[in-house]
C-alpha cells in the first residue's frame, strides 16, 4: 500500500495550517519552505527549559497512512541519528520513542517489536492516540522541555 505523494503534501500542509497558531505561542520555530510533493519534510527547532535547541527533522512520506519519521539532526540538517543529537528522554537507539515515530517500529529496525505499523493510530497504554502533526509537535515539546541535556 502506498500513498500518493500529493495526497501526504496536502494533509502534511493542513496539519501544518492547524498547528502554527500552538508553535508560535510555545515559541518553537518551523521551515516548511521546501515542502513540496517531492520533498515531504519539515523541520522543528525546540528547546529544553535551559534553552538548548534539538532540530528535529519529520520525513512525511507515506503521511497519513503511515506515521513520519522523526530524526533529530545537527544545527545544519546535514547530519543525523547521532546520540548527540537527541535530547535525554528518548531510547538511546537513538530513537524517539512513540507511535507516531515510523522510525520506532521493530519491523523497519526500531527498538519496538511488539509495535505493528498500521496500528500506529491507536491509543497506547500511557494515553490517547496522537495522530496528527500538531498532536505529535505538542507532545515532543512536553517531553523535550523537561530533558536535561543530551544523550551523547
């Protein structure tokens, strides 16, 4: 099953339209400016309580049949995947641990075998199901508020 890359641009740019108003307010900065159907990535810079930024990068290929996958990348956006990257709360595969992380899947090399992919959208046992961007932005944020540093 595939999803055409139109079809991912579009809800990629509506969650995107619905979100913006929430990472204004949490002073997170975005670039979306090369989004396009053949580049479906955006980027997140957050920040912890001490003001260290983390530049997330969301790979929306496949969105929303499948979930992105979100890496955490050096201030350039040229590297990726290190553990000096990631921020102190997430698996040190280095992975962010969660559903909606295509990246977190034991089928597809993450920490995660009892995880299936399609199920992505369900709840989990710590809450609800967060299945849009602005659902996942929001609670990287929360979690990435309270790390103390990073992993590497």
């Amino acid at each position: 099953m595939s999803v055409p890359a139109e079809v991912s641009l579009e809800a990629v740019r509506q969650d995107l339209a619905e979100v913006s108003p929430f990472m204004i307010a949490a002073s997170l900065s975005f670039d979306a400016g090369d989004l396009s159907a053949k580049n479906l990535k955006i980027q997140v810079t957050f920040r912890n309580r001490a003001g260290e930024r983390f530049f997330a990068e969301f790979d929306c290929s496949e969105y929303p049949l499948f979930p992105p996958t979100i890496e955490f990348t050096d201030a350039a956006r040229q590297a990726r995947g290190q553990l000096r990257f990631y921020p102190n709360v997430f698996h040190t595969t280095p992975c962010v641990c969660a559903r909606y992380n295509r990246k977190a899947y034991g089928e597809l090399g993450g920490p995660h075998n009892e995880w299936r992919l399609i199920d992505w959208r369900l709840p989990t046992d710590g809450g609800g199901p967060i299945t849009t961007l602005g659902l996942m932005i929001s609670d990287l944020h929360s979690k990435i508020l309270g790390a103390s540093g990073r992993m590497g």
